[in-house]
C-alpha cells in the first residue's frame, strides 16, 4: 500500500480562517500607521520651530535686539523680531526649508482670530493639504487640524510658544 502525505481539505481550512482572523484584527493597525507618520512629522517640524525661536533668540540676545521690535541676519536674510523671537510674519517655511511634500502652507495672522483665520501675533504652517477653513484658532482643541501654530512673544522675558495640532492629519 502506497503512504499519502499532506494536509487535509479540512487542516487547510482551519489554518485559512486563523490567517484571516489575524489580517483583519492586525489591518487596522497598519492602515493608521501613514496618519500616525504624518502626525510624526507635523511634531518633528513643531521640534524644528521651538529650535530654531531659541536659537534666533540667542542671536537676539548677542546682538542686543530683544526690544519690541528688532531684526537679525539668518541664512543671510533679514529676520524680523518682537523682543528677540521670530515675528509671527516671518514666513518660517523659509527658516526651517521644509520640504513640498509635505505640502505647507505659511498664513500669518492680520485680524482677530476666528475659524480659519490666525489672528495677530500669530503664524501656522498647515500640512498635507490640510483645508484649515474651519480650524478655530481661537480655542484649538486637541485632536484636530494638521496644523503647527507659532505665538510670537507678547513682551520682554516671555518666550513665544509653538504648539503642533495632528488629529486630521490624513
């Protein structure tokens, strides 16, 4: 008598539906990781943003040009200030050379501060075609926007601030 070897119609069965079992519970995890990314970027250039405030303020603070206004040179090109940080109309895209893949979007604030709209003092790089229309700059809520919004310094000895907002990031 001839010994067949091999699995079963039924043990191939049985080992399809656990790998099915394990696609669909570990697939969501994988599809989040791209927005996760995004979100990690968005950090990353908020990290930048802090770096470079500090590092522009240190040149500030040498240059003795931490009064209301003020200016000093970085990458050869005349940076505004508001007592030794970054003014919020300085265009950060072009401090911190951020690359168009990820699509950003420099708007500096001129009115009060309403949905889609910074207000004064205020700057925000948006990210991978964020539409930031609704976006309440007024009282941003965590877990919204793609968005990383800079707060130039409101007087002497007060840092600005900069604070990243990736829960659309999509």
């Amino acid at each position: 008598m001839q010994k067949q070897q091999g699995f079963t119609l039924i043990e191939l069965i049985i080992v399809i539906v656990i790998l099915g079992i394990l696609a669909v519970t570990a697939a969501p995890k994988f599809i989040d990781i791209s927005n996760d990314a995004k979100a990690g970027t968005v950090k990353a250039v908020e990290a930048a943003v802090n770096s470079v405030s500090s590092i522009v303020y240190g040149k500030a603070l040498i240059n003795g040009q931490t009064g209301a206004t003020g200016s000093v040179s970085v990458n050869g090109n005349a940076t505004a200030l508001v007592y030794g940080y970054i003014a919020s109309s300085v265009n950060l895209t072009t401090l911190l050379d951020v690359g168009a893949d990820l699509t950003p979007v420099f708007e500096a604030g001129a009115g009060a501060a309403a949905a889609g709209q910074p207000g004064v003092g205020t700057s925000t790089l948006t990210f991978y075609g964020y539409d930031d229309t609704t976006f309440n700059y007024a009282a941003p809520v965590a877990g919204t926007g793609c968005v990383v919004v800079y707060k130039e310094s409101t007087g002497a000895n007060v840092a600005a601030t900069v604070t990243a907002y990736t829960g659309e990031c999509n």
